[in-house]
C-alpha cells in the first residue's frame, strides 16, 4: 500500500535536496500531487493476475494465439523512471483460452509496479503458464528506459528487447521463429 503522508514528506526532502524552495507557487501542490500518481502506478503491486487470468473458455482448436503491441508504461527499480513499449504474448493453448483484454490487464499488473524489464517479461510468461496452462508462452518487450534515454550516451529512441520462453517454446526453434516473423509483420 502506498503511504501518502511518506510519499509526500519524502517529496518535499527531494525538493529540497536539489535545491528548491517548497514553498513557491508552482510547487506548493506538487508532493500531494506525485503521492497520489504513485498510488496510480504501484498499483499493481496490489493486484493479482490470477484474478483475470482464471476466466478462461474452453477451444477445440490448440493453435498459438498472438496478442501483439499491448502498449504498457512502468517504472524502473534501479531510477524510479519510466519505461515504456510494446509486449507481445504468444502462447499455445491446452483447450483453454482467456480473452484480450485479460491478457492486457496481466501486463498492467505487473508494469504498475517498481519494475525491471527482465522480471516484467518473466512475470507475465509465468502467470499465464500457472494459471492458464498452456502448452507454451513466449513474452516479448521492447521499451524505452527513461534513465538511459534522457541522460548519458545512449540515443532517445533506442530500445531494450527481452524475451522469455517457457513450455513448447523453450526447445522448439521454429516456434520462436513463427512468433518473430509475426511480431515484425507489419512493422
Ligand atoms: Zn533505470
């Protein structure tokens, strides 16, 4: 849970650390202000996959599904900046599917949350292989760090790609490709 009253005390102690004066207009509101978006985005800390990954329908048909570009924003643990992109999510079903938007929401909980990207990824392909099981997922992100984007060498733009495979897509190579072949479709 997020404690406001800290969020805020340790705002102004920031402000006043690089040097700011709390007390001008445009900053009077500002540790209210950045203790409540916290709140919007540590908010998945809170949340549980499980809870939209377990409504699922059952299928005949076991072939991979794709859910491409879901859009996610998170902070990063190391800067407490953003990073945000785009994650694909593959998996191949065992007679159960969920829908799309459980699938976005999977993401939203774990991206609303102090997050590095590797875990992120992994997070995901583990909720939707415990709690859909299917016969395999494959989780792709590509996300823009803010922490290295805004300040040092590395070029505004640039990103930072992560897979994680688990199930089927762990040994079979052709299923990985069929996965990167359908992610840059398009592209
Ligand atoms: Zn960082």
């Amino acid at each position: 849970m997020v404690n406001k009253e800290k969020v805020e005390e340790a705002v102004r102690l920031l402000l006043e650390g690089i040097g700011e004066d709390c007390s001008r207009e445009g900053l009077k509101e500002t540790p209210m202000r950045v203790a409540r978006m916290y709140e919007e985005l540590m908010e998945g800390a809170e949340a549980s996959a499980k809870e939209h990954l377990s409504k699922t329908f059952k299928v005949q048909d076991n072939q991979m599904i794709l859910e491409k570009d879901i859009t996610f924003y998170s902070v990063c643990e190391h800067h407490m900046m953003p990073f945000f992109g785009k994650i694909h999510i593959a998996y191949i079903p065992d007679g159960k599917v969920v829908g799309i938007s459980k699938l976005v929401r999977t993401v939203e909980v774990y991206a609303r949350r102090l997050q590095i990207q590797e875990r992120l990824t992994a997070e995901i392909a583990d909720a939707i292989m415990e709690n859909l099981k299917p016969k395999g997922v494959m989780v792709m992100a590509q996300a823009e760090h803010m922490c290295m984007t805004m300040r040092g060498v590395k070029k505004p733009g640039s990103r930072t790609v992560t897979v994680v495979t688990r199930g089927a897509f762990e040994k079979d190579e052709n299923l990985k490709m069929l996965f990167m072949n359908m992610v840059q479709q398009g592209e």
